[in-house]
C-alpha cells in the first residue's frame, strides 16, 4: 500500500501494517468527528509516526499514483474538519 | 478512506485526468501528457521562486521592526529624561508589540526557510520523474498493444500529477503563510505609523485609540517592569512617578547630572 504524506513524500507500507494504518486513522477521523482538537492533534501525529517509521521507501522509478494520501503534516483542525466530516473535498 | 486535495492539487490533478481522457491514441495522449508536465514544471518553479521573494520580503520587513524597536527604545528614553513618563510608557508599550510580533516572524521565517529547503528537494524529484516518463513513454509506445498502454499511461501520468500536485500544495501553503505573516507585520508597522513620534511636543497629550490598541495588545506588566529598569538607568527611579513631572528643568539636569556620575539621584535629592 503506497500512502502519501502531503507536502513530505511517498511510502510503501505491508498489508498488515495497513490494518494499523486503518485503525489510527479512524481514531484521527473520529476525533474530528467529536470536534475534539487535542485529540485529533495527538491522533494525526501518531499516524504520522507510524507511516515514518514503517513505512519504507519508495522505489525512485515508481511513477504510479498513492493508494491513500495524508493531510500535511502541519494541517490545522479546521482543514482537517472540513476534510473528514461532512461532504469533504474530493477524496486524494 | 479520508485523502486530501488541496485546492492545488485539485486543480493540477484535474487537469491530469482531462488530458488523459482526450486522446484517443495512446501515443498521442503520452506526448501530450509529458508536455504538459513540463509546462506545469516551470509554474512549480515559479511558484518556488515566488515563495522566496515573498520571505525576501518578510526579512525586509523584519528589520524595519528591529529599527522600530531601537527607535521607540531611545524615544522612551528621551522622553523619560524630559520627565514625561506618560509618553515613556507610550513608547514603551509600541516597543513592546514590535517585539512581540518580531519574535514570531522570527521564528516563522524559519520555518518557512525549513519550507523552501523542501519544496526544492520535491521540485529536483519531480523533475527526475518527469524524465522518467519522457522514458517510459517510449517503452510503452514499442511495446504495449493500445489498450495496455492507456492503462500504463494512465498510471504513470496520474502519479506524475499527484506528485505535482503535492509539490503545488506545499507551495500554496508556503505563499498563504507568508501573506499571513506580512498583513500582521504591516498592520504593527501601521499602528507605529499612525502614531509616529517625529515630534515629543506633539505627544502626551491625551490617548487615541492607537493609544488604547496598543494598550490591549502589549503586556503592561512587562512595560512596567522596563519602565522601571529605565528609570533606574536615568537614575530617576526612586521618587513617586507624580513628582517627576513637578520638576523644573533645572532640576531635571541636575538628576541627570547625578545619574552620570553613578550616584542614586533620587537619594541624592532627599538628603
């Protein structure tokens, strides 16, 4: 799975590191659901951590596109609100 | 699952994905694409370019505030020495908000240098795939039977695009940055303008609203404590702030004139 952090770069992360993946996101998206800042803040920045430090690099020659794109890493809760909730914008 | 578009990226994968549905031929559509991603190339640059001038411009901007900051100091000081402590305290509030706003700019024109140090890294990446398509597209137009290499094309053309998009996100968000930074910088540098002590004589004649602004914004305990630091400095520091501007100028040289010599002025005159 090819996740791309916006504005950083692109990793590659294994099938059972995407069920990880899964489940920090939803806890990021659920925060904003809430309305809840401190805990979006500290849910992004543990997903950042985990594509980092699992996710490997990728292949210079790959030119294929993301199976997932992430906000940039210093995306405001409002950004993010208006990503996750509602209608959102048009999904990466 | 949740991604992000930014209006950028938006717009530039938009266009990606127009381009590929207009030509029919496969080959057609390969140098089509890779021409518009060369073209696209040079507005990242400029984008690049434009996020430089503008931190350019915040750095000329943070040294008029570093002026400000020196001038109001030796206003405050000027007027403490004619006794208008009032006037002082003015000063000493607008340095204050200078101060105030210099530090965070400071700290964001690192940021934004950390910014451009990426954003420029992006852009020699994105150039490197943009040769690697001008490649691959020959590759594919010798290999690939026409259905095929829609589908290669497709794929590399849209993770070329996403990659250019991703450096025009970081870009836009660079440049909103830098607007921020300048309207708050030059809303500061209004408020000093709007309240210039060209002339002392004019001043310490009652508050404006600059006055009361300023008071909101800066930290009064903070003004307190420089005043007295000043005052201590001019050696005018122990009387009650009432009595200094009783003095007569005579009197007012003759603190001075203590101060200069290292003694305690305001003990010197009680004894």
């Amino acid at each position: 799975m090819i996740v791309r952090i916006a504005t950083e770069g692109q990793y590659e992360l294994t099938e059972s590191d995407g069920e990880v993946f899964n489940e920090l996101d939803n806890h990021a998206v659920n925060a904003c659901e809430a309305d809840d800042e401190d805990q979006f803040h500290a849910a992004f920045q543990e997903l950042l951590a985990f594509v980092r430090n699992n996710g490997g690099s990728v292949p210079e020659d790959r030119l294929g596109p993301s199976d997932v794109i992430l906000p940039p890493p210093d995306v405001s809760f409002e950004e993010a609100k208006a990503e996750f909730t509602g209608e959102g914008l048009i999904p990466g | 699952m949740p991604g992000l578009s930014g209006r950028m990226s938006t717009v530039i994968k938009a266009k990606i994905s127009k381009l590929l549905d207009r030509a029919e031929d496969p080959s057609e559509t390969l140098e089509y694409s890779y021409q518009k991603q060369i073209e696209l190339l040079q507005n990242v640059k400029k984008g690049i370019a434009d996020v430089v001038t503008s931190k350019k411009r915040l750095q000329l901007q943070e040294q008029k505030l570093r002026d400000q900051v020196v001038k109001l100091d030796t206003q405050a000081r000027q007027a403490l020495a004619a006794g208008n402590e009032d006037l002082a305290r003015t000063a000493l509030e607008r340095k204050n908000v200078a101060q105030t706003e210099l530090q965070s700019l400071d700290s964001q024109v690192a940021q934004l240098e950390q910014q451009q140090e990426q954003m420029t890294a992006s852009e020699q990446k994105l150039r490197a795939k943009i040769e690697q398509f001008r490649s691959r597209k020959e590759v594919i137009k010798a290999q690939y039977s026409a259905a095929e290499a829609q589908v290669k094309i497709s794929e590399a053309a849209t993770g070329v695009g996403e990659e250019m998009a991703d450096v025009g996100l970081a870009m836009q968000r660079a440049l909103d940055k830098t607007e921020n930074m300048k309207a708050r910088a030059d809303a500061v540098q209004e408020l000093e303008a709007a309240g210039t002590f060209e002339d002392l004589t004019q001043l310490g004649a009652g508050e404006d609203d600059i006055d009361r602004q300023l008071r909101q914004l800066s930290s009064s305990s903070e003004v307190d404590s420089e005043l007295a630091r000043m005052k201590a400095e001019l050696g005018t520091g122990s009387g009650p702030a009432g009595e200094l501007g009783a003095g007569s100028p005579d009197n007012d040289q003759g603190a001075e004139q203590q101060a200069s010599t290292g003694g305690n002025a305001g003990q010197s005159q009680a004894s």
